[in-house]
C-alpha cells in the first residue's frame, strides 16, 4: 500500500509540473538568460528558472523589466508544493498550486494579476487523501478571462468511485458561485463564448453566465 501510495503521489507531482503543451523553447521579451517557459500569453509569459539558491517560477509581462515571484524552493527543503495547468489571458495567469505530504495534500486555484503583482484569489479547489485512494477532489478543467473571472470543473470520489461533479464560477472579487453539481455531468467539458459558461449534463447543454 505504501508503494501505491508513493507512485500516486509521484506521477501527482510530475502531472503538474509539466509545462504547458507548446510552451518550452527561448523567447524574446521579459524572460531572462536561461528560463525555461512554461506558459505565455500576448502580454505574459510564466517561465522556470534554477538559480543557485534553488528552483523558482515567475511572470513577467512582456516588454516590461521585473517579475512577479509564484513560487520558490529552497534547496534542500524537500518538495511540497508545486504550480501547474497554467492558463494565461491578458494581465492574468491562473494555476493549480498543491501541497502535499508523503499520501495527502490540497489543490488551490489561484489567480494572479501580474501587471498589478498580486494574487487576486486563491481557493481551496482539491484534496486527496490517502493517495487519493480514501478520498480526492480534483481540478478538471478552469478557465480564465482577462478581468481575473475564473471559473472551474471540480469532481469528487471516495473509495476510487465517483460521488460527484460540481461547476462553479468567481468574479475577480467576490465569493464563488455553485453553478450544477451531479454524478452526470462531464467533467471534461467547460467552454467561454464572449460572456457565457456552457458545460454538459447528461448529454444537455448548460449554460450561464460568466461573473
């Protein structure tokens, strides 16, 4: 059981420190010598560094010097949070932030306004607990929009099986909202056309509107 446990937590890990697809290779604008970016943006670019004093990801809008500092890990301190699944629209980058011990940890989504250099939310979005085995809440799908809207397909299991699946949505400022929730939503479809959410029910459109 402990292998198992270790392995989930291993490939959790790896999982979310992947970088996003198309994102590595150099490019121009803030990104100094060396980073190795994760996500971009027209305006911001998410990038990996390893300097001396350990490994760190930023952002940096482009054309401007300076950096907002997402996360930094000293050497040595062992491994217990890491950021993935970036989305990048406008001024603004979401990701998945998780902290972890050896068979549990929480998921935050976080959203971060990096022309201002501030976090503008950060709400507990997952768990999982005994390595997911007993019980998790993951983070499916989330989108963006460029005034710091968030909104997000969460889906919970106990016992490896499936309990339930909830939509939710949060303006820039204000607290989050219950869209749906049921075993018969697909957990994988989440859209944004101009204004309005859709995702899908037991085979049915749903829509609202973004906050």
């Amino acid at each position: 059981m402990r292998s198992a446990r270790a392995l989930f937590a291993a490939a959790a890990t790896s999982v979310l420190l992947a970088p996003a697809a198309g994102g590595a290779g150099p490019v121009p604008g803030c990104v100094p010598h060396g980073g190795r970016v994760l996500a971009r943006g027209t305006a911001v670019r998410v990038y990996e560094t390893v300097p001396k004093s350990g490994r760190a990801i930023a952002a940096c809008l482009v054309g401007h010097s300076g950096h907002m500092t997402l996360l930094a890990e000293p050497h040595g301190g062992g491994l217990h949070r890491s950021l993935g699944r970036f989305e990048v629209a406008g001024h603004m980058v979401a990701f998945l932030e998780t902290q972890f011990g050896v068979d549990s940890g929480t998921i935050a989504l976080v959203v971060a306004d990096i022309g201002a250099r501030r976090i503008l939310r950060s709400v507990q979005a997952g768990s999982y607990v005994d390595a997911g085995i007993l019980a998790r809440r993951s983070v499916t799908r989330f989108l963006l929009t460029a005034r710091g809207s968030i909104a997000w397909i969460s889906e919970y299991a106990q016992h490896e099986h499936l309990v339930e699946v909830a939509v939710r949505a949060a303006p820039p400022h204000g607290a989050p909202v219950l869209l749906d929730s049921g075993p018969d939503i697909d957990p994988n479809v989440l859209r944004l056309s101009g204004s309005m959410l859709s995702w899908s029910r037991a085979g049915s459109e749903r829509t609202a509107a973004m906050p």
